[in-house]
C-alpha cells in the first residue's frame, strides 16, 4: 500500500522539487520569463486536452478564447478600475459563455466542420477587437494593466510571478488529472473512440461534450487571465491562427489526453525556438519539419514513444525472469 | 441615401472578390474531394506561387508576362508532386488532428522558404492591368474587370474540364468511392497527384489575379484563404459549384455590407456566415442533405 503510494507520487514529487528550485539554481530571468510563460499556455493546453485530445473535438480556435480571457480582464480592470481577482469572476464567466457557444454547435458538427467554426470565431474575435476601437483601443493594444497582489503583496518580479503561477499549475494538474482518471474522463474518451457505443453504454453525449467545451474555455480565458498580468499588455496581433496552432503542436507534440504529455509539449514548444536558435534563419523551418515529422511518423506523441519503450522493457525483463526460471 | 455608383462599384468589384473566393474554394475542393484532407496551407501556396510568378520570373529573371507564366505553373505543379507525394498521399488514413498539423507546418515551410529566398520586404511589381474604367457613372480600376473576365473564364473552364474529360470523370469517382474507383482499375493516388498538380495550377492563376489587387506580400493570401473555406461552407462544402456560387454570394454580401457598417468589420462578415451557414443549413446553398 504505502510503496504504491510512493511509485505513483515519486514523479510528480520529483518534477515539483525540480521546478520549485529552478529559479533558485538558474539566475538568470530570461529563462524563468520562458517558464512563466510555457506554463500559462499549458493552463491552455490542459484545456484544450479535455476538447481535442479526450473528447476528440477538432478546436483550432484557443487563440479565440485565450483572447475572450485576456481582454475581458484587462477591459474590467483598466476600466472599471476592479482587482485583479476581483475580475476573475467576469473571466470565468466568460469561459462559460464561450464553452455553451461553442458547445452546442459541437453537438451538430463534427471534423473538419467544427475545425472551421473554431477558426471562424477566432478570427471574428480577433477583427471585432481590432475593429472595436473605442473600447479595446485596437492595434495599440491596452496597456497599464494592474499586477495581481495577494494580501498586500504585489506580485512585480518575474520570479514572484514564476511561483505564483506554479502554485496555479499544481492546483490545476491535480484537478485535471482526477478528471481524466474520473468519470467524466473516461466517457470523454469513450466518446472520442466511439461515440454510438458511448450512448449504447448509457453515457450522456450532449452533457459530456458540453462539460468537456466549458471546462475547456474556462482554462483558455484562465490562461488569457494570468497572460495579462504577467506582460501587463495585451495586442490583438498576438491571437492569430498560429497561436490555436501552436496549442494543438503542443498538445499532440507531448501526448493527448495525458498531463504529463502537456507539460512536455508545453514546455518543448517554447523551449524549441532556444534550443533552434543554433540554426540561426534556418530554425523556424527545422521546427516546422520537427513538428512534421511528429504528425506523419509519432501522431501519439512523445509521451506513447515512453510508454512503448517502458512497455518493452518490461515484456523483456518478464521474458529474462522466466529464462532463469 | 446610397448612390447607384456606389452600389454598382460594389457590386463589380464584389463579383470580382467573390470569382477570387469561389476560386480558392475550388482550389482546395479538389484536393479535399480526393483526398480527404484540408489543405490549410493554401494561402502560402498561393503566395508562393506569386512570389514564383512576380519576384523570379518577373523581376529577377526578367520574363515577358507569357514566359513568366508558363515558368511559374511549371513550377507550381512541381511543388504539387513534392506536397501530394510527401503530405496528401500519405497522411490520407491518418487522423484528422495529424492531417491539420502537418499541412499547417507545410505552410511554414513554404513562408519560411519564401522569407529566406526573397527576403522580409514587400515585392513592388508594376500593375499589369492598367487603367480605370466608367460603368453607370462609377470609375472602378481595370483590374477588377480583367479579374473578374479571367476569374470567370478560369471557372467556366475548370467546371468543363471536371465534367467533361476523362480525368475529370476520374477524379469524380476517386472522390465518390474511393475502394469502388481502385476495383474499377483507377489509380487512385495517381488522380490524388493530378488533383494536387490541377489544385496548384488554380493557386498559381488566383496569385497572378491578386498581385494587382494587392501588392504582392508574404501576408497577402491569408484573409482570402480563410474567406476561401466560408466560401465552401456557404455554396455547400465538397461541390465544385457550390464553391463558385458560395464565393460570388459572399464577395457582394461581404462588400454590400460594408456600405452599411464599418469597414473595419469587412473581414468579420465572411466568418459570421460561415458561423451561421454551419449553423442553419450546413449542407450549404447547393447541397442536397446534410452531411
């Protein structure tokens, strides 16, 4: 019992020990800006694992909702003046507007139909804010945004900020992880493999994709949230197509349906542009032929190449024990 | 109130931008009939092949407008045999997710090529279709009117050659039946190439069409290739026709509704149909039963 307990918590233990002393041993603030930044997208990714990856929903539109996030709280707290956490609760709102509307039509739709609506509201998103002016100030973007405090203490340096958004991602993998091990993670994925079954199986499809969409917007507008407050300035030019793209590469790079596979993703893909950076000019087409080569030849992603190799081994390890038998 | 030169100069140039859209809905129609995948990367296509067209041929080679053209379609169907037999033909079976990434990524690697061959500017190239022209008391560029001729040409041609030709018929079937087409003795991956080359050769005809319409930048096919697929969803995705008469519907709605709204909303019209269109009737205008 107690050394089943230490097998199943020794890698989240050990990854949280490595990321709490990482700003301690690596001074320098570029490197924990990039961690900062690869884990609000991963808030993103963890949602956009329960649509794409569970649920198997094609959304390419996470740019849309990631900028529904940021917006609405930079807009409450330039505004209107309100804190930070105070406009959390308009962002969450927002993530659940955004989760029914783009739910039911998931409900009708399906593939590539849905692919294109997700595209479509991103786009809309995105035009309507540049086009809007007078409230979103267009192409400048909004700036000045307000830095989030926690009982009197501003959160200024980026170290600050790297262990206030730990805090978050912790909180946030533990409540994604019982989802995927829970109920509601199991009929996700029954619904991605066979969705006439599922329903055969008594599984309520319409609740299932709806849950699976608004938890899903609610992370996206939750990461557009903490995004806001880590560059305290937000443009329009930031939410393209590219940037749903870039989700999904992260995503599927690391594993669907897998925390694990997210983080991996999540942080190889901001990572990646360092590491190319070798190469120079060349690197933005090496990590486009990476990520090809990943779609045609790993669409499991890094995580399903650990778990062959592991399973493997063990096959091999049983194999030798029953030799020396 | 509105003017008739106002709405007819709308309605031309509409017409004009919406043979364009219903261009770019064909173009990647052929290659989703055949081969099942979206070709997400055909705005860089179509930029690319303007950047074949007007920065090599034209500007570095220095070839009459003829010449320039044979060169880039050339070129472009070469491109299509290196996309279809390392991309489309392969990733065919694959799931949807897979499909959507790699042709995306195969895009920025074509912007990236593009970036690297003729550098981060602007390409200036010289109108090739001069001039104004008068109708009801509107002055509109000639181009919108050579656009709209050869748009319209290029249309009418390509429904001919669909319908008519035996390669045509052929790839009709691959993209009806695909195993019923194999037992029939057609080399299925054979008419997915043909497809691809026919689907570059229609991105090569739009880029020369868009050059004078808007300079030629690495950006410039982006809007156009998003408005493409509203395009589709509206006429009735997967038909020939309805991409035509999809794309025509929405370059003049597009445009009418920019006499009543503000023309920084332009671009939202389009995705708002399409929203509506899966919405309401996702079979689209043309399609019988929906999908």
């Amino acid at each position: 019992m107690l050394k089943n307990i230490a097998k199943r918590s020794a890698l989240p233990v050990i990854l949280l020990i490595v990321a709490v002393l990482f700003p301690i041993v690596v001074h320098n603030n570029y490197y924990i800006q990039i961690c900062c930044t690869s884990m609000i997208y991963l808030v993103a990714v963890y949602g956009l694992n329960f649509i794409t990856g569970m649920t198997g929903q094609t959304n390419l539109g996470t740019a849309g909702i990631f900028a529904l996030g940021a917006y609405t709280s930079a807009l409450f707290e330039t505004v209107l003046g309100w804190n930070a956490w105070l406009s959390l609760i308009p962002v969450i709102a927002m993530g659940v507007i955004i989760g029914f509307g783009l739910g039911f039509p998931s409900l009708r739709l399906q593939g590539i139909y849905l692919a294109l609506t997700t595209i479509a509201l991103t786009e809309i998103v995105r035009k309507v804010i540049l086009a809007w002016s007078s409230l979103t100030q267009g192409a400048l973007g909004i700036k000045q945004i307000p830095n989030i405090s926690i009982f009197g203490l501003e959160i200024k340096t980026t170290t600050q900020y790297y262990y206030f958004a730990l805090v978050i991602i912790v909180i946030l993998s533990i409540i994604c992880s019982r989802i995927i091990k829970g109920k509601w993670g199991r009929i996700m994925i029954a619904v991605k493999d066979n969705p006439e079954a599922a329903s055969t199986c008594g599984a309520n499809i319409v609740t299932i994709k709806l849950t699976a969409f608004v938890i899903a917007a609610i992370l996206g507008c939750l990461a557009g949230w903490m995004f806001c407050h880590n560059y305290n300035y937000v443009n329009p030019s930031t939410f393209t197509m590219d940037m749903s793209i870039n989700f999904v590469i992260m995503m599927s790079l690391g594993g669907a349906g897998n925390i694990y596979g997210c983080m991996l993703g999540a942080l190889a893909i901001t990572l990646l542009p360092e590491l190319l950076r070798v190469f120079g000019e060349y690197y933005q087409i090496i990590y486009a032929l990476i990520v090809v080569t990943f779609a045609v030849f790993l669409p499991g992603g890094i995580t399903s190449l650990i778990k062959r190799g592991i399973d493997f081994l063990k096959v091999k390890l049983r194999k030798n024990a029953q030799a020396t038998k | 109130m509105i003017s008739t030169a106002t709405l007819v100069q709308a309605i031309v140039s509409g017409i004009a931008m919406g043979l364009i859209y219903s261009l770019v809905g064909i173009e990647y129609t052929l290659i989703w009939n055949t081969t099942g995948m979206l070709n997400f990367a055909h705005g860089k296509v179509i930029t690319f092949c303007g950047y074949l067209f007007g920065a090599l041929c034209l500007k570095q080679m220095g070839l009459p407008l003829v010449w320039s053209l044979i060169l880039a379609l050339v070129l472009a169907a070469i491109l299509a045999l290196l996309m279809s037999s390392s991309i489309f033909i392969p990733l065919r079976t694959k799931d949807n997710l897979c499909c959507i990434l790699a042709t995306v990524m195969a895009g920025k690697i074509l912007y990236e090529a593009m970036r690297l061959i003729w550098g981060a500017f602007n390409v200036g190239i010289d109108n090739y279709f001069p001039g104004t022209i008068n109708i009801f008391g509107a002055t509109l560029p000639a181009t919108y009117i050579y656009v709209l001729a050869i748009a319209f040409v290029m249309v009418v041609a390509l429904q001919i050659f669909l319908n008519k030709t035996k390669i045509g018929k052929g790839m009709k079937c691959v993209s009806q039946n695909k195993n019923a087409a194999s037992l029939m003795g057609i080399n299925v991956t054979r008419y997915m190439r043909i497809a691809t080359i026919l689907s570059f050769v229609v991105c090569c005809f739009l880029s020369i069409l868009l050059i004078p319409l808007i300079t030629l930048s690495k950006e410039m096919a982006e809007m156009i290739a998003l408005k493409g697929f509203a395009a589709g969803i509206v006429g009735g995705f997967g038909l020939i026709p309805g991409c035509t008469v999809g794309g025509v519907i929405l370059g003049v709605v597009e445009n009418l509704a920019c006499i009543v709204i503000p023309s920084g909303y332009k671009d939202v019209v389009a995705f708002v149909l399409l929203i509506g269109f899966l919405l309401i009737k996702p079979s689209g205008i043309l399609g019988k039963k929906a999908k």
